[in-house]
C-alpha cells in the first residue's frame, strides 16, 4: 500500500502545472528517505506533498485495485467541478499490468475524461468505467460526454487543447502501454460520448 501511494502521488505531482520542474528534487529526496528505511519521515514528506496541492476532501472510490482507487479518487478530488463517477465489474484483483505502468494508462484515461467533463456546459458531468473478463481478456471502457465535435486528421483525433505536444504525449504513453502487453486500444465518438476501449490478455506468462 505504502508503495502504491509513493508511486500515485508521483504521477499526481506530473501533471501539476505548479511544481512541474520540482518533481525530480522531490523524487530525489523521497527516494533517500525510502532508501535509507526513515519511512516516517517519507510519509511526512508525502502528506506535505499532498498540502501543496491543495485537495478537497479525498473522492472514495472501489475498482478494485488500490492504486487505480488512488487515482480516480485524487483525480476526481481536484476537479473544479463535481463529476460523478459510475462502475460497472471490478479489475481483476491478479491484473497483469505492473503498477508503474498501470499509473501511466489509468492517470492519463482519467485526467483526459475528468478534463472533457469540467468543459460540459449543459450535460451532467459523469465518467463510467466499464470492466468485464471473458476467458483470459480483460476488456476496459472509459467513457464521458462530450457537447462537441471532435475532429479528425488521417483517421486520428485532433485535440482541443492549447498544449498540443503533452496531450500527444500522454496519448502516446497509453497506446505505449496497452501494445506492451499485447493488448488493443481504440478511441471512438458515438451517440454523443467520447470512449477508450482496452482489451488485454490477463494470462500472466
């Protein structure tokens, strides 16, 4: 548990726009007090951490693995806006993915939908994730509404957003991820919401 914290509050402090180019000093001096065993004094370290970022009372929420909980619940908790969250299944409790990676796919999924929400004008803010196991797969869906049209380039999504280059980034980084465990991801537009479908092979080789 102590582990899965460190490495969601990290991930967390990236897309902080405040302390961006202060994380790899942060990064340095946990990773002394870790490395050293001072836990108490990394876990002061971190809950000061966590006061810079000026979070509202923490969103309790049940995926099924604690550090996606960690996620969705920080993410959701420094909106500006109330969004609901809404589950269907729960992640395999063996998922295959390593932890590290696991951060990198589901911070960017929900980043990128708690941000479409927070743009909503007339529809009710809601992210759904949708989990179901067939066989050895695991199937993934995250979904949020959208009042717009997104547009298109070669087949690819064009984002709305000013910084063009991190959005590809973190785009990228999922794709990244999903194909390093042989897995599929797809982004579509129907019936007036946008949708991230991800399919992997849960059999641990």
């Amino acid at each position: 548990m102590e582990k899965e914290y460190y490495d969601a509050q990290v991930k967390y402090i990236n897309e902080i726009r405040s302390i961006r180019h202060d994380i790899q000093a942060h990064m340095i001096v946990l990773q002394y007090y870790l490395e050293s065993e001072n836990y108490d004094k990394a876990r002061a370290y971190l809950s000061d951490m966590k006061k810079h970022q000026n979070l509202e009372q923490v969103v309790m929420k049940d995926t099924g693995h604690d550090l996606v909980n960690a996620i969705v619940s920080d993410t959701l908790s420094r909106a500006q806006r109330k969004i609901d969250f809404e589950m269907t299944g729960m992640l395999p409790a063996d998922f295959v993915m390593a932890e590290y990676d696991m951060c990198t796919l589901f911070s960017n999924l929900f980043s990128n939908a708690c941000e479409a929400c927070e743009k909503l004008e007339y529809r009710k803010p809601v992210i759904s994730m949708d989990v179901s196991e067939a066989a050895s797969e695991c199937k993934i869906v995250i979904r949020n509404p959208i009042e717009w049209k997104i547009e298109t380039d070669n087949g690819r999504f064009v984002t709305s957003k000013e910084d063009k280059r991190s959005h590809g980034y973190g785009t990228g980084n999922m794709i990244r991820v999903v194909q390093q465990y042989h897995g599929q991801i797809d982004f579509l537009v129907t019936e007036g919401y946008f949708c991230v479908e991800i399919t992997l092979n849960n059999k641990k080789e």
